[in-house]
C-alpha cells in the first residue's frame, strides 16, 4: 500500500473536502426547495401551469422569476378616484347589457379588461404576454382572465354557448373587481 494514503494530513483533507462538498449541495438544495415553495406559494396553479408549459420545473421556475423581473420594470399604477370612477361605471353598463345581447357584452368586457390593464400601466402586447405580466400580481386570476378571453374569441366563430358567455362575465367580473379596486400602500407593497 501507497505510504502517502495512509498519511494522517491527506486522509483528513480528503474528509474535509468531502464534508465541504456535502455542506454546499445541502445549501444548494435547500436554497432550490425555498425558491420552488416561494414561486409555488407565490403563484399558485400558475405555478403548476408553468411546469407543465415548460416541462421541468427549473424551467418553469427561471421562466416566473423573468415574469416577476419583466413586471418590476413596468410602471403598474393604481388608477385615480376618477379613473376608478369612470371605469366602475362602464362595467355596469356591459354588465346591464348582457341581458338582451350577452356576445356583445362578452366582447365588450374584453375590451375594457383590456382597457383597464392598460390605464394601471400593463403593456397591451399580444395576449400570452399580458397574461404572464399579469399572473405576477394577480396569480389566481389569470387562468379566469385566459378561459374568458378564450369566450370571447370563441364568440366571433359562433361557437361559445350562453352559459360559457355567462361564465366568462362572472370571470372578467372577478378580474376586474381586483384591478380596479382601491389598495392602502401596504397593501401596493405586499402585491407587488
């Protein structure tokens, strides 16, 4: 046998670069395992979306920290008393219209989510887009925000029944009430 293996300095290097080893794969795991539950508890189903569209969920997971990267350098703002107002006001009037013409109502709760999400300062870029800068702030309702757009697209082809028109205004209703709706500056501040 080798005499320098059995020396006593070499055998405890080897073990403390083995112990050093251990320590930062323990560390790298554990730091991975608070990312996943952060981004997870963070997003929700939005999360378990985005593993599925990615298939991995590293992927996933580099995918929802560039959303929050690309929404930090947007300018979301809540909306004036008069904006809120105003834009208050219009949803009663789509609402009312439902009644006697729910396609048209359907449309136009389309265009003034959109509206809406552009007035708070949320670039109006193709629709994948505007989902996933909105599932930073509002995880829970952006699956909603997706099945009533998809209603309203459906509506153009003649192909969205009454009731997935009437489920799409209770989607668009819920979307709208949390993004029109007035925060305290705590409240600013823990959304975003």
């Amino acid at each position: 046998m080798n005499p320098e293996l059995t020396n006593p300095r070499l055998i405890a290097g080897a073990i403390a670069i083995v112990l050093i080893i251990v320590v930062v794969v323990a560390l790298y795991l554990r730091k991975r395992r608070k990312t996943t539950e952060g981004l997870r508890a963070r997003f929700g189903p939005e999360y378990d979306q985005a593993v599925l569209t990615h298939g991995s969920e590293r992927k996933a997971e580099a995918k929802l920290a560039d959303r929050e990267t690309r929404v930090e350098g947007l300018k979301i703002r809540e909306l004036g008393a008069a904006e809120r107002e105003r834009f208050i006001a219009d949803w009663h009037v789509v609402q009312s219209r439902f009644v006697d013409h729910p396609k048209g109502a359907v449309t136009e709760a389309d265009e003034l989510v959109s509206s809406l999400l552009k007035a708070r300062g949320y670039p109006v870029a193709e629709f994948d887009q505007r989902t996933d800068d909105i599932s930073v702030n509002h995880p829970r309702l952006v699956e909603y925000y997706r099945s009533a757009h998809g209603v309203a697209v459906r509506v153009g082809r003649e192909e969205a029944s009454t009731e997935d028109l009437r489920n799409a205004m209770i989607q668009y209703r819920s979307l709208f009430d949390e993004l029109v709706e007035v925060k305290t500056p705590g409240e600013i501040k823990a959304v975003a």
